[in-house]
C-alpha cells in the first residue's frame, strides 16, 4: 500500500508549477487530492493528469485572497471528507513593478495578500480538522526570499515569505501538543510560469539550470511521508548552479 492511503491532501497553487508537481506525486503516492488556484482549466489538466495515473483528485478552484471562498473549501472538504491531513500551502505570486521606485499601493496589497494572508487563511481553516484527529501536516511554500531579502524578488514578496516562515515556526510552537507539523519549504529558483513576472526576463536555459517543479513537489512528497512522530521545520532547496553564487564568483575574479 502507498504511504499516504487515505490520506486527503489540499494543495493551492495546483493548477501550475510546483503546486501541479505536488499534487501528482502526492497522488501517486495514494493520496487524494483537492486542488486550488483561482483558473479551473488548468486545475482540471492537472486532476486529469493524476486520474490517468490511476490516482484520486477533485478540483475546488478558488481566490485564496478572499478568505470566504477559503472557508468555502474548507467547508467543501470537511463535509465530503471529514478530514484534511495535509495542506500544501503554495499558491503565490509576484509583480512585475516590485523595486521601490515603482512600487505601488495596488502592488503592496497583492502581494502582502497574495502569498501571506492567503497563506494564513488556509492554515486557520485546516486547523480545526487536524486538532479533531489529533494529527495533521501543513508545508508551505515559502522561499529563499523569505530568510534572504534581496531586489531580485522585491521587498514586498521576500516580507511576505518571511511571514511565512514566521507562521510556520509559530505553528509548530502551539499545535504540536495537537499532533500538528507545519514546515517551511524555502526553493531558490525554480523553472515555473512565476518566472514570466520577472523585470528582467530569464531566458531558455537559463530556467534549464535551475530546480524543476518536480524536484520541489519531490522533496514535499518525501516531508509528507515522514512518520507522524518527526518534524522538519524547514528546508531550503537551490538549483546547484545558483546564479547568485555564479554572480558572486564572477564579481570575485574581477
Ligand atoms: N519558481 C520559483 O523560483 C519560486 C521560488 C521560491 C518560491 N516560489 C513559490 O512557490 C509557489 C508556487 O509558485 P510556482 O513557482 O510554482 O509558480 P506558478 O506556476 O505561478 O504557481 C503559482 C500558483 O498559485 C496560484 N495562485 C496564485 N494566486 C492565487 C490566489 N490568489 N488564489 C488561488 N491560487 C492562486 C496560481 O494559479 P491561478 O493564477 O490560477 O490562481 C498558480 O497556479 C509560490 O508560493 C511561489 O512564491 C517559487
């Protein structure tokens, strides 16, 4: 039997990138899986994808911004299920104006809202359901960004993912006497459509360097399948060759 039997697994963010790269292996690996983002067609590409493998997914689109369609899910899933044991909270996104110098209200909110509140909204609903088993696994998708600020993701992204990170810790300090592990998974730069937002493009091979989606959807497989008793609290993971080193280097060698 597959590791995770049984198991209902929400992931947000599941219609691209590392979201989609979860789901599919956390189906693969017996889970059923409930999948968010806000445009249902490529939900629905990713719930085929898993289906044609012989897993189990359903889709439950939804702006994660808005924290009554988040309930709604949650509502959704705890009537069908009675249960959700895993949460992948990794919906995000970032803007195009992010430097100080364009940054805008508009700007600030989406982002703030987009990879923070969002982020929170969909940790409080879960909460319930995993304090009534006595057991329950959140990941979140933060980032590098979110210990290492810097320009290149902007300081509006990097303070949101450092929220998350700040959330996540906070979580295992008051559920885990509920049986509840919360990690924070921190990706340098991953090859996914949230690259297209970039000011300054990345080319072709460039993203061929970098970590695939299906290393990071690997790597939350495997905190998944960790035995109830164990926590990691948080995991960084970067493409070897890291363009801020190789940038480093050559500043280095003059
Ligand atoms: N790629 C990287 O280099 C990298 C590095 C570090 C961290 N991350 C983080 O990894 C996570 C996944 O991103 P990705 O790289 O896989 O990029 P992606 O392909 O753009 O995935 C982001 C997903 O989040 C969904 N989403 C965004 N806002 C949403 C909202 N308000 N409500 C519901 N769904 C929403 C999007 O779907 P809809 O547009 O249909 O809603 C999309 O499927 C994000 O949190 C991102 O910040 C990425």
């Amino acid at each position: 039997m597959a590791t995770l039997t049984g198991k209902i697994a929400w992931v947000t963010g599941a219609g691209s990138g590392i979201g989609q790269a979860a789901a599919v292996a956390l189906a693969k690996e017996g889970a059923t899986v409930v999948l968010t983002g806000r445009r249902k067609a490529p939900l629905q590409a990713t719930a085929a994808t898993i289906k044609k493998a012989g897993g189990k997914a359903e889709v439950q689109a939804g702006d994660l911004m808005k924290a009554a369609s988040v309930t709604k899910i949650a509502k959704a899933i705890d009537k069908k299920y009675g249960r959700c044991d895993i949460l992948v909270n990794n919906a995000g996104l970032n803007i195009l104006d992010r430097t100080f110098a364009k940054l805008s209200a508009k700007g600030i909110d989406e982002v703030i809202h987009g990879n923070l509140s969002s982020a929170f909204y969909c940790t409080t609903a879960v909460l319930p359901m995993m304090r009534k088993r006595k057991d329950g696994l959140l990941i979140h998708t933060s980032s590098v960004a979110g210990r290492v600020p810097g320009p290149l993701s902007g300081a509006t992204y990097s303070a949101a993912k450092h929220g998350v990170v700040a959330m996540s810790h906070t979580l295992n300090m008051e559920e885990c006497v509920n049986g509840i592990r919360s990690c924070a998974v921190l990706p340098g730069e991953v090859a996914t459509p949230i690259l297209d937002k970039r000011p300054v493009p990345v080319t072709k091979a460039e993203r061929a360097k970098m970590a695939q989606s299906e290393d990071v959807g690997d790597l939350i497989r495997y905190i998944a399948c960790l035995p109830a008793h164990i926590v990691i609290n948080e995991v960084m993971i970067n493409p070897t060759w890291n363009r801020g080193y190789v940038a480093a280097l050559q500043r280095a060698k003059g």
